[in-house]
C-alpha cells in the first residue's frame, strides 16, 4: 500500500471517527445533516474496504457526502420553513451519494 492510500485512510478514518464522537458525546451536534453525513461517510468507507474500489475515490465521495445532504436540508427549510424529519435527508443524500459510489465498484 503507498503512502498516499496509508494518508487517505488515516484522514477519512479520523474524520468519520471524530464526528462520530462528537455526535455522542454532545447532543448539540446532532443536526440532521450531520447524523446523515457520518453514516454516509461509515458506508462509504466499506466500499474500498472491501476492494470494491480505490480508496483515493474517497477523496471526492466524502466532500460529496458532507455538501448533499446539508444542502437537502437547507432546501428543505428555506422552501417549507420547517425542519426536515431525519428520513427524508437520508433518503434523499443516498441515491446522489451512494449511487457513484455503486457505479465505481462495478466498473
């Protein structure tokens, strides 16, 4: 393994656990978008894991996953003026998320 996939996963494990840990231990964190992000992130790290693509594509998928699903919830808010349920920011992050994430482990 270079070191540049060793830097990857230490930056991309931190963050994961980082947020994680401050979705615990201080309930003020755990807005909607942020809960979906680390769930996402935590998905998104299974993939390279497990081989199905280069850990390098997390470079571009973990920013993808902290921008989706706060500007779903923005939308969502600046349109209804009221807050989103935490289901329809997941549901709505996974597909633009997730689907490239798909794409690169069957190409």
């Amino acid at each position: 393994m270079t070191y540049l996939k060793v830097a990857v996963w230490v930056v991309a494990l931190f963050f994961a656990g980082a947020w994680s840990f401050g979705l615990i231990v201080d309930p003020r964190k755990r807005i909607k978008a942020t809960v979906v992000t680390v769930g996402l992130w935590w998905i998104l790290m299974v993939f390279p894991a497990l081989g199905a693509f280069n850990v390098l594509h997390l470079l571009w998928l973990m920013p993808l996953a902290l921008i989706v699903p706060g500007g779903i919830q923005a939308g969502h808010v600046q349109r209804r003026l009221a807050h989103p349920s935490l289901s329809y920011v997941a549901v709505g992050s996974v597909l633009p998320v997730l689907g490239p994430a798909i794409v690169l482990s069957v190409l």
